[in-house]
C-alpha cells in the first residue's frame, strides 16, 4: 500500500468523449418558451445585470444571460426599449447585438423591485424538472470499470490483492464504498484515483436551476473542472460562444470529484439560502450528481456521525435524494452519487449493523506487510532522489519498528524520505539510506505516544 508517487495519468487526448458519444446533450434554444421561463422573469434578469454592469452591447447581455442573442435576448431587450426601461446609447460595430444599451430611471426602479427578491444576476437557469431529467440520462453514461482500468487508475499504488480486488466491483456499483482502516495507508489515495477514472468522462450541467422563481447555483468553478472542448469554447467571443448548436446555459464538465472532510455540517447537505442575495447555493452532493462524493475524515465533523449516516439512508436506498427551500416546500433530485466514506476510526465507534448493510461495499485498507513497505520505500526513494539500500531498510526496520513495536505505514516511506532530504541538504551530505541519516529522520519523524 503506498500513496501514489505521481497523480494518475490524465486522460489521452484522442480518449475524450466527443458531443457524438454523450449520452445527453442540451437541445438549443431559440425562442423564450424553450427556456421553461417566463418572460418577466428573463426580462427583471436582464435589467438586474444592467444595473450592476452599466452599459453593455445586445451581445454582452446575451453572454451575461447565457442564451443566444437572435430570437431571444434581442426580443427581450426590444420589449424593455419599447416599455422604456432601457434605451439604446450607441453602436459600437455592425448588427443588432453591437447596440449599446442602458438602463433608464423606469429601469433601475424596477430592477430595483427585482433586486428586494432575489440579488441573483447570472446565467438564466434551467428549471428542475429538465436538471432531474438530465441527471438520469447521464447517469446511464455512466463509466464503467475492468481490472485493466484499475490496474491502470492504481498503478501508482502498492495494494493488497483483496483491497485491489474489492475496489473495482465498488466503482461500478455507482452506490457507496465505506473505506476503512488505520492513517497514511491510502485510503485518500484511492478515493482520488476513482474520481480520476471519473474525470476521464464529461457531463452537462446548468450554471443555476430554476424552482418555481427561486434560483439554486449549481456551477462551482472551485469543484467543477471544465472539459477542454468547453474551456476551448468560452474564448470565444459573446456573440460567437452564444451561438452554440446546444443550450448555452449549460456547461461542459469532467464527471465532478467533490472532496469534504471536517468542515462538512448537516446545514451544508441541504440548500443553503443566502439572506442577503437571495438565492441558494447548491449543496455538495447536487454539485457531485453524476461523479463521486468524498466524506473524508468521517467521524471527525462536527455533527455526530450517527446524525449524519441517518442523513443518508433515504439518498442510498432510493437514489433519490429531497432537499428543503426556505418556505418549507420540499423538492425532489435524483442522487446518482458515488458516496465514498473514509475514516481512520473503528468501524464500531461510527456506525452500526443496520448502517452498515446500506453501504453496499465495504473495504479495509490495513497495513502493508514487510514486502510491500520494502516495495514502496524503493519506488518513493527513487523518485525522490534517495539513493535505496536494503541494509539501510533493514536497520529501519529492526530498530524502529520491531524493538519499539511500531506499526508500518503505508505512507511512511514518504515522510523518511523527505526527512533525508531535509537532513542532507543542511548537513550537506548526499541523501542515502545511512544508518546516521536513517536515524536522525525517524528521530524527527516519529512521536513516541
């Protein structure tokens, strides 16, 4: 067991899905029915980014909106011109969407009016229902694995056969995998390896969705990676990024990876609505629909891992997940979520039997033996410019380990070598596995608890 040397390799160029082999792709739109909004509340969106951004051309606008500037945001700014909320100040270059436009008195009143319920002025979101049936579309896209992909995803990794052979049934399941087993051995690792298998994969998801007036943001340019055709697309300039043959308010991602640890709380598993602007914020296992959810750390939050385990029983079973609006209503998304609980506390002290038959796979990561530590400490001294000595291992091993009873880590080898390199370089020595540099690493190393 080790934790890799290297991030798993990316995938190829020539591996990338290509719009042909999507499961799902967001029809274009071309008129404001095809929205699912109401042509007030695209017009108040409009007036909002006008009022915040100042003076904007047709296609700006478009491009702040999210969707095609012919036969839509054009129509959407003719009826504000004509109704007098804004007004035409000049033309900066050729066609209708080189108009510069300006909001009036009129319009900042009534932006204003819009501002008191809602501060969002983003790209126009999609409504729920069309997000939930997008979710199951893809969900039937999505990977699935081999013992060569594993072999591949893991390569960087020393594993037992049983943990090896138990992590690839888990991925498929698409449900839940409960890691387990003492620190530094990897479980981390793993997790981060099944979301790379993932990010080989792209998705669609909207920048925001629509419940009945109400604005929950989904995209998160802090968890979601953008596929390289999207990040190609948004260089682009407005008038040629809003001309897509899909829907623009949608954007192209890898399948997501979410990472959460400590910090996770039960208020940030459900919408999360800011008082001050108004709108929601999409909590993480809506952002991770469709990819993987990691719970590190488990047992470690701040809420009692009882309380948070209950949170999930529904979402596992059911695949269906219900989150709360303010006003109390509830609403209904689809969890087509990998869930991946890792914690380096007995399972015991977590969860009990009842739990524990939800979670669909269960895998110890335990310590490595003599052979796979030996294995580890020589490809993480080689990668770091270490010189190997199996003499050297040897002494590691029987007079900081075996005299004091200490258990091996996976990630061990790692920190000795690091500790060398430190050591070596103030003493200005050569970084080599010597009984001196062994001892003076594992002296600054080790805690003796």
């Amino acid at each position: 067991m080790s934790l890799p040397r290297s991030p798993v390799r990316a995938a190829a160029v020539d591996d990338r899905p290509t719009t042909s082999n999507l499961r799902f792709v967001p029809p274009p739109v071309s008129r404001v029915a095809d929205t699912g909004l109401s042509q007030l509340w695209l017009q108040d969106l409009a007036l909002k980014i006008l009022y915040f951004r100042g003076y904007m051309t047709g296609f700006k606008v478009s491009e702040a909106m999210s969707l095609p500037f012919a036969g839509l945001t054009d129509q959407i700014l003719e009826v504000l011109k004509r109704e007098k909320f804004v007004e035409v100040k000049t033309q900066v270059g050729f066609g209708e969407g080189s108009y510069q436009y300006a909001i009036t008195g009129a319009g900042i009143a009534r932006a204003r009016e819009a501002l008191e319920r809602s501060q969002y002025a983003g790209p126009a979101p999609v409504p729920l229902a069309v997000y939930n049936d997008s979710i199951l579309k893809q969900s039937r896209g999505r990977p699935t694995v081999d013992e060569h992909t594993m072999r591949s995803a893991l390569k960087d990794l020393i594993l037992s056969d049983v943990t090896f052979n138990q992590i690839g049934p888990a991925v498929n399941s698409g449900t839940s995998i409960f890691l387990y087993g003492p620190p530094g051995n990897g479980k981390t690792s793993i997790a981060k390896a099944i979301g790379n298998i993932l990010l080989e994969e792209d998705m669609y998801i909207p920048y925001a969705i629509d419940i009945d007036g109400q604005v929950v943001k989904l995209y998160d340019s802090v968890n979601h990676v953008l596929s390289p055709e999207e990040e190609h697309s948004a260089e682009g300039t407005g008038s040629l990024k809003t001309s897509s043959k899909r829907d623009p308010r949608w954007v192209r991602i890898r399948r997501p990876f979410i990472v959460t640890g400590g910090e996770l709380t039960m208020e940030g598993l459900d919408l999360v609505f800011d008082d001050v602007n108004k709108f929601y914020e999409g909590p993480f296992q809506v952002k991770a629909n469709g990819g993987v959810f990691l719970i590190d750390d488990f047992g470690r939050q701040q809420v009692r891992p009882r309380d948070l385990l209950n949170r999930w029983i529904v979402p596992l079973e059911n695949r269906i997940d219900y989150l709360t609006l303010h006003t109390g209503r509830k609403v209904e998304i689809p969890f087509d979520v990998l869930v991946v609980f890792s914690t380096n506390l007995p399972p015991k002290d977590l969860v009990d039997e009842a739990f524990l038959r939800r979670l669909r796979h269960k895998i110890e990561v335990g310590d490595p033996s003599y052979e796979a530590y030996r294995g580890i400490f020589k490809i993480v001294a080689e990668a770091k410019g270490v010189e190997y000595s199996e003499s050297g291992l040897a002494y590691l091993l029987q007079e900081w380990y075996i005299k004091r009873n200490r258990k091996m880590r996976a990630s061990h080898p790692r920190d000795i070598c690091d500790q060398i390199l430190d050591i070596s370089r103030y003493i200005s020595v050569d970084p080599k596995m010597t009984k001196d540099l062994l001892n003076r690493a594992a002296e600054a190393y080790f805690v003796e608890l």
